[in-house]
C-alpha cells in the first residue's frame, strides 16, 4: 500500500487516548476518517449482493454508533445511501436496506424526536448509556459496585440489571419522543442488559421492538419476555401488549 511501519506506528501512537471509552470512536472516527466507515458498509453490501445473487433476500441495517447531535447521523447516512447507491449501479441488484442508529448518549435520548427524523430505526445501547448516566466506567467501576450494593447504595449493579428509575427514564423518553417524529420507529436494545429478566419485563413495558443479547442470554431472554407477555395480559403491569423478537 505504499505505507511504511513508521507512519503505521506514528499514526497509533497519536490516536492513543487517556479515556478511549469516551474518546475517539463509534461515529466520530467515521467523520474523521470517512474511509473507514466507507470501506465497513461497502463490505456490508457487497455481502447484500452475494445473498441476493444466491437467492437469498437479505435487508441489511446500518446502524450508526454513538451519535449525539443529528448531523453526525445526517453525514454518515449520506455516506451510506452513496455507497448503496454506487454498489447497487455496479452489480446490477437493486436491494432494500435500512439506516438506523445506536441512542447511548444521553443527549440522543433528549433530541430523540430529532434524530427519529432522519433515522429508520433506533436501537439502545444501554451499557454506554449506563456509563454515561451514571458516571461509571465498566471497566473500573467493580473496585466500588461490591461495596455499594453490600451498603444498600445500589439495589442492583447496574450494568446487568437496567437502571430503570434513572437510565430508564432516559430509554422511556427516546421512544416516546422518537416515534412522536416516526410513529412506526422499530425501537430495541442491544448489549447483556437484553438477557436480563428485569430489564427484558421493562423493555416490553415501554413497548420496544425487540432485544437483542448474548446466543447464551437468548433462551432466558425469550422466557423473560413470554412472561411479560403474560403479566401484561393479566393485568398485572400496564403496558404495550406486543411480543418481543429475539435476535443474536
């Protein structure tokens, strides 16, 4: 490619960061580098059109991470619908897809009405969303969360049961607010939260789409919500009755 193993190894020593888990990444590494991002959904419909020329349909979603502001969906969905366009213009097959994003920043969540505008669908990432809530690294908080919840800080650590009464209110908040601009928004959620009864029984509540989690979250998780289901048929929560899909 014409790269030396000098310039490769400049360019990682200057991306290194401090705090990658709020650094440079998910869209704004897209933005950056528009190549990336080009190169990642080329890839992606490229496959659409192998499946299509074996006789398989597929509908590819294309889900833009981390966004917080509407214009950093808008570009990088224009960047998609380009790329589709010209994959589509030089294999000869049309195909349908769908652009979407991740809503794990708070502010996402506030805006959501914005976002749902221009996005197909949204899907939660409700551990960054946690993190971000909360204050907490993933990755550092277990030197505390023991002792929290021994001292009764916490019911429950939060990372693998849904704050409901705080990062709840956010999730509750994105889809009303998102389908008041989209009514037929598909709304989920991504991450282990998704295979957490507690947190499955809440997704049903506020009326999402679908969960998505761990293969070996997926039998706990299809239980958890028949049994949403249930309760919400007998009366026992208030609530949207639909049935959840499951996906890996």
């Amino acid at each position: 490619m014409g790269v030396s193993p000098e310039v490769i190894k400049a360019k990682v020593e200057a991306l290194h960061e401090f705090n990658p888990m709020l650094g440079f990444r998910g869209c704004r590494l897209g933005l950056i580098f528009p190549e990336i991002s080009e190169m990642q959904v080329r890839a992606i419909f490229s496959a659409t059109v192998a499946c299509h020329k074996k006789g398989l349909k597929v509908v590819p979603e294309v889900m833009i991470p981390l966004v917080g502001t509407v214009k950093e969906f808008t570009v990088l969905r224009d960047l998609t619908v380009q790329v589709a366009n010209d994959v589509m213009a030089s294999s000869g097959v049309k195909f349908e897809y769908l652009v979407g994003t991740m809503i794990e920043i708070p502010r996402a969540a506030l805006i959501a009405d914005q976002i749902a505008a221009e996005a197909q669908f949204f899907s939660f990432g409700t551990n960054d969303l946690t993190q971000m809530t909360f204050g907490y690294s993933r990755d550092d908080a277990g030197k505390f969360l023991g002792a929290y919840l021994e001292k009764g800080i916490l019911p429950s650590d939060p990372f693998l049961t849904l704050d409901q009464e705080g990062v709840g209110q956010l999730v509750q908040m994105g889809i009303e607010r998102g389908r008041s601009a989209r009514p037929n928004l598909k709304v989920g959620i991504c991450g282990e939260h998704g295979g957490d009864p507690a947190s499955v029984e809440f997704c049903h509540r506020v009326g999402m789409d679908y969960v998505s989690c761990s293969p070996f979250r997926v039998p706990l998780a299809r239980l958890a919500a028949a049994q949403a289901s249930l309760r919400a048929r007998l009366g026992v929560h208030d609530g949207v009755e639909k049935n959840l899909k499951y996906e890996i």
